[in-house]
C-alpha cells in the first residue's frame, strides 16, 4: 500500500512538473483539442527553446497551421494570435466568437512575437471569493485556458489552503475544537488567508478542506502542464486564538480590521516560532502540491503594524522571508503591494524602504496593484530595487458596472517599461477583486503581453468588434467609440477609483448615494444614450453573436441603473413637498425600473444570482452543510458580515433574482414608511427604519430559497422593449 502511494505521488508530480517537448506538446494539443475541438485537425504544434522572457511563432504549412512556442502557454497564446488576428475570433467570460471560416485563413510567412515580461501575473486575494467561492473543476478549467490564451504565466495559486493550515495545526497539537473559531466560511477566504479576520461563516466543515485540497492539485497540475509558475501562500503570522493558551510565551499581538469583525492573533517574525510554523507549512504545502518557489505573504493588509520604527519593520519582513528560506533556499516572496496605495500615511518613504530592503533584491517581487490608478512604482524609487510587476486593478468587490481607463491600460505598461527610473519592472498583470465584467478591458490589458510598444487604441477597437461580434458594422463601431470616451475614460484631474453604483442597490435613503453605493459617474450619463441607440441599431445584423448580447444586455442595465438616480431625486423632492401624486407616480416608477431590470438581466446567465446560490449549495453533503453556503454566497454580496457590518454592499451586484427578491423588497418597505409621513399618519424615523430593514436583510440572508439557474428570455427582444419604453424618460431628465 505504501509503495502504491508513493508511485501515485510520483505520476502526480511528473503530471504536474513535465516541462520536456514532448510534454508541451501534449498539454498544448490538449488545449486545443477544449477551445476549438472541431479544428484541433487543421493545427500542428512544436516546441522552440527560449532564451528570453517567451517567444511564439505562426506560419501555414499545406493546409495546416503550425503554432510554436517556448512552454505551454506561449504556445496558446499563439493559437490566441491566430485566432483574433486571422480568423477574427475571441474568448472572453462575457460573451465568446469561435465561429472559425469552414476554411482556415493561411498566415503569409512567419510570425514570431517575443515577450518583454518575464512574469504575467494574475488574480488577487478577493478574486478567489468575490467570484471564485463556488467554482468546480469544470469552471477552473475553462479558466486555465483563458489564462493561457492571454498569456498568463504567473497566476496565484491558493485555493484549498486552509486544509495545509488544518493539517499543520493538527501536528502541533490543535485539536477540532481549538481550529473551530479559526477557519471562516467559503465566502471569506480571502480575508482569512489574509489575517484579517478568524471564524466568519464557519465553523468550516473538513469535507470542504479536504475537497479543495484535492481541486488545487488538480489546478496545479494543469497550470505547470502549461507552463505556467503559480504562487503558493506562505506563512504570515496569523495563529488560531487558541494559540495564546497553547503556547503562553508566544509573542503574540492582537490586530483588528475595523469592518465590524472581532480581533485577529499575530505571531511576531521575531519570535523563534515564527520561523519554525512558516518552515512546517511550507515543508507540509511542498509535500502535498510542490513548489515553484513563489510564495505570497501579505502581513499587514489593511492592518496596521504595531510601529513605525523602521528597524522593527526591517526585521519583521527579515523574519517572513527567513521562514520561507528555511523551507526553501530558492524561495521568492511575492508581495502584494496593496499596503502602499491603502495606507499612504503610514507607509512613508522610511517604513516602506525599511520593509523592502531587508529582504534580498533577487528574493522579492512586488505587484504594484493598481498601477492604472496611481503607480507606485513613482514614489517608492520603483520599490527600491525590487523586481516589480505593473498590474490593472479596475474593480472592487466583483461590482456590475461598466469602468475602466482604457487609455492608460494601452499605454502605461510599455512607458513603465521604457521609463529611465522604473528599475526592475519583469512583468504586467491583472489584479481585478473580480472578474467577469467588463472583457474589453482584459482583452486589452493582455494584448500588451507580446509586444512592447503602447496600444493604440483607435485601431485597436475595430478590430476588438470584429473579434467580438464576427463581423465589421457601423453601429456596433459608433456604440463602442462612445463607450471608450464615458464608461472607459477616467479624468486624469479627477480622482476616480472604480466604477459607480445604482441608488437602487443602497440601503434605502433619502441622499444620493450610500457608502458604498457610490453614485458619482466618470462621465455625464446622458452622454452614453447614443451608444446604447447605436447597439439597438446593431441589433438586425448582430442579433446572432453571443458578445453582442451581452453587451447589449449590459449598455441597456447600465443605462436603466443611471436613470435611477435622478428618478429617485424626483422621490425626494416629492416626499420633501408633501406632494403625494408625485410621490405615488415616482416611487411607482421606481419600482418599475427594478422589475424591468430583473427580467432584462434574467436573459443572461452571467447575470443569475440563482446560479450563484445553486453553485454554492453544490458542495454541500449535509442540508446544514448546503445552508451554510448558501448563507455565505448570500451575506458576501448583500450584508458582507452581521447586520450591523460597515461593509454592506461593498461586494452588490445588479443580478437577476438579487434586483426583484432584495433591492425591490427594501425600497417598498421604505416607500411604504414615506408615505405614511406625507399622509400625516406616521412621522418617517429613519434611524428606527434602519433597524428594521437590518433585521429583514438578515432574515433574507439565513432564508432558503431557490432562484432561476438557467436564462429566461430573449435579451435582445428584451433590450428593445426596454429602450422604446425608458428612451423618452432617460433623454429628458
């Protein structure tokens, strides 16, 4: 029997580390034979040595077409080439074109494209819960393949963490009930992993662990038959409560994100077991999964250290990495350099300097966030001498709205690149909270990969439609250079983080907007009507193209989303007047609007809060099992905690089932209050309204219910009811 396992181990880590041409080959058909399996026939694969960061190449040979490439994923990413420059196709999450001519266009000559990155790093902490809570193998897969396309050899790589965490704790003798307390629900991971919080949606059941445990090898495998380096977490400090008894001499210090959530135990880097548990969870991670000597470990993200001296910090990221090289002399500390954009006023030039610079230059690469928003890289003499990575943020918390700044995505990666004092800038990357929202931006944004000079935009947006759509059409063009100068253009005067929200998704109130429903546009909304005419102009000729719809489905929600503000104002104003016809009318429409919206959005299956609900439940054994996720996909996108956290509705989404069953129900309850006040038979107490819809969110939150998993409608039938009813409305106010 032991024999048995050590054979399966050592098939696994063959599987999961095969680098030889041969192997390339094989994942790189396999790939083929998933994206295009009609015409994996038609295309020839070979490796080619590579003595840079990465290099492809493309030429016809007879009726074949022969991708090469230096690893896996230089050769998807040539099929990728292929695929958008000759055959005018795409693949994004949101809509994809694999509508290939019966005859494949032959490629004239050879093309070869090398890399300037040597590192194309992707995800961040929160993508793993804001959209990754509830995936199964089969979604990862398709994922994998995206990442490979579009050139991604750098992804982060965390799932099934917390069974290492369980099995480490359990060797030093924690027992079940002490690591109670200790793990979160599915929902809140990341926040976990990042010791921010212990606990939350729990208590976590083993079956969960041990599940993803197994999916994260799956992962692996699949990412290093690709070529691919993914970065494994590391050890952070962060100890279960029951630590402190355990363990009464341990240094520890007590932190506390602020959102509502109880304290968090840090074990300091300069206490001896520091070193020792980040060894044991890197010796036990390594024999379960390998390594490819990345490690991510994030001690302080969105906490505070417990001073500012910067001869304590040196010592504190001096003990992090001293863990990591105990386990692994070639170990690489990946850092997230969110820190230095978060909380500017403790990380000065000294602290971050002293962070930085007690750790080996060859021994640290950072990622610079949210570099489209502000580069750090500028203040921090490009993280003093450190390998960095230039990464595009664009949304937080998963939210469903169209944003970005397509123009500095086009540019700035190759003028960092070519800027005198950027230092050692090795890569570009992707660093979303969530994902599957606005493609063109991730299309763009991975575009750079192979080549080192800007974008231009205005030709490369023709040529994006075409892909998308799978034909040339004026409309189509005409709706998506509007877009590109609103929703995806950011005044550089203006200091704009991510993208607005609808009043309707805010806890019902009386102002413009809430905490983190913020309503302020990057652009005048009535400048987006005419791009939304333009697409429902399209729609004869389009009607067919999956990326079309969706894209119709999504300019027609943001536009009903932004008419809800003013519409709301009107509410206001009336109530504020004592005028009750006015009151009646708007707060109708207002609630109208919700409806309209939830059957638009229902078309679309990216746009479910059912599948969302359902995925979550899936991996349930037991009722109390399916509740308890079901509890978690519920709280993280409505409350974010308990009814009282700060945090409610950092993480909404505009979704079919959440807009009729959770937005609309609130906003009836608060007309019903302000109507009451206007007719002269109960004053509105706001603070006493409050309570009340905390205690009704809460109830939604723990209640069972089902919600549609499949489309209902036609989207585009859908978009033109919706446009001949509200363009009259939207043009006028």
């Amino acid at each position: 029997m032991k024999q048995k396992s050590i054979l399966l181990t050592f098939i696994y880590l063959l599987l999961a580390f095969g680098g030889s041409a041969q192997s390339v080959v094989q994942s790189s058909k396999a790939l083929i034979a998933r994206v295009i399996p009609q015409h994996v026939r038609f295309f020839e694969v070979e490796s080619i040595p590579n003595k840079g960061c990465g290099v492809f190449e493309l030429e016809s040979r007879g009726n074949k077409i022969v991708l090469r490439g230096s690893d896996g994923v230089a050769i998807a990413s040539a099929l990728y080439y292929y695929l958008t420059e000759y055959a005018h196709c795409q693949v994004t999450w949101n809509g994809t074109n694999l509508n290939l001519p019966a005859v494949l266009p032959k490629v004239k000559g050879k093309v070869r494209k090398e890399t300037p990155y040597q590192y194309r790093y992707y995800l961040n902490y929160c993508t793993f819960n804001y959209s990754m809570s509830w995936w199964d193998w089969n979604r990862w897969e398709k994922e994998i393949d995206w990442m490979a396309l579009h050139g991604i050899n750098m992804p982060l790589a965390i799932t099934g963490e917390e069974y290492t965490w369980y099995l480490v704790y359990k060797d030093m003798g924690f027992t079940a009930a002490d690591l109670k307390g200790f793990f979160t629900g599915p929902s809140y991971f990341s926040w976990f992993w990042m010791g921010n919080m212990d606990g939350w949606g729990g208590p976590l059941p083993l079956h969960w662990m041990q599940s993803h445990m197994e999916l994260q090898k799956k992962i692996l495998a699949r990412q290093r038959a690709l070529g691919m380096k993914p970065v494994l977490p590391a050890f952070t400090g962060h100890v279960p409560a029951a630590f402190k008894s355990k363990f009464p001499d341990a240094k520890l210090k007590t932190t506390n994100w602020k959102n509502g959530f109880a304290d968090t135990y840090i074990l300091d880097a300069e206490d001896p077991m520091f070193a020792q548990i980040g060894k044991k969870f890197l010796q036990k991670q390594t024999q379960l999964l390998g390594t490819d000597h990345l490690y991510s470990a994030d001690t302080f993200n969105e906490n505070e250290p417990p001073s500012d001296e910067p001869a304590y910090l040196s010592r504190l990221s001096a003990g992090v990495y001293d863990a990591m090289h105990k386990a692994d002399t070639a170990a690489v500390w990946v850092m997230q350099g969110w820190l230095f954009y978060s909380d500017r006023k403790f990380w000065k030039e000294a602290q971050t300097e002293a962070l930085l610079k007690a750790v080996p230059d060859n021994k640290m690469i950072i990622l610079d966030l949210a570099t489209e928003i502000e580069p750090v890289w500028k203040r921090t003499s490009a993280f003093y001498g450190k390998p960095w990575i230039w990464n595009m943020l664009n949304n937080f918390g998963a939210n469903t709205n169209l944003f970005g700044r397509m123009d500095a995505v086009a540019a700035e990666p190759s003028a960092a690149l070519h800027h005198p004092q950027s230092g050692q800038m090795k890569g570009i990357g992707l660093t979303m909270e969530g994902i599957e929202q606005n493609p063109v931006l991730y299309e763009l944004l991975t575009d750079n990969t192979w080549r080192n000079e800007p974008i231009n935009v205005d030709t490369w947006l023709p040529q994006y439609v075409l892909n998308r759509y799978g034909k040339k059409n004026a409309q189509a063009l005409k709706a998506w250079e509007i877009l590109h100068r609103t929703v995806y253009s950011v005044p550089k005067d203006k200091y704009i983080r991510d993208g607005a929200e609808s009043i309707i998704q805010g806890r019902p109130t009386l102002d413009s907007m809430t905490r983190w429903a913020k309503t302020k546009l990057n652009y005048n909304a009535k400048d987006l009507l005419p791009a939304w005419q333009a697409l429902i102009n399209a729609a004869p000729a389009l009607q067919n193209s999956d990326g079309y719809r969706f894209d119709l489905v999504d300019v027609t929600r943001q536009v009903l989303a932004n008419y809800a503000l003013p519409l709301q104002r009107k509410i206001v104003t009336a109530y504020q007047q004592k005028d009750m016809a006015a009151f009646k009318k708007y707060s109708a429409g207002f609630i109208d609007l919700i409806t309209d919206m939830d059957k638009l959005l229902a078309t679309r299956q990216d746009f479910l809060l059912g599948k969302w609900v359902a995925d979550a439940r899936s991996w349930g054994k037991t009722e109390s099992e399916k509740a308890l996720y079901e509890m978690n996909a519920k709280d993280l996108i409505t409350l974010w905690g308990d009814k009282e956290c700060p945090l409610n509705e950092y993480a909404c989404r505009q979704w079919s089932g959440l807009m009729n069953d959770f937005y609309k129900p609130r906003w009836q309850q608060f007309f019903t209050a302000m109507e009451l006040d206007i007719a002269g038979k109960k004053p509105l107490d706001r603070a006493a309204f409050e309570k009340q819809i905390k205690n009704w969110e809460w109830q939604w939150v723990n209640k069972r219910k089902d919600y549609p998993v499949m489309p209902q409608g036609d989207a585009v039938a859908e978009a033109k009811r919706l446009y001949k009813k509200y363009w009259n409305k939207t043009t006028l106010l």
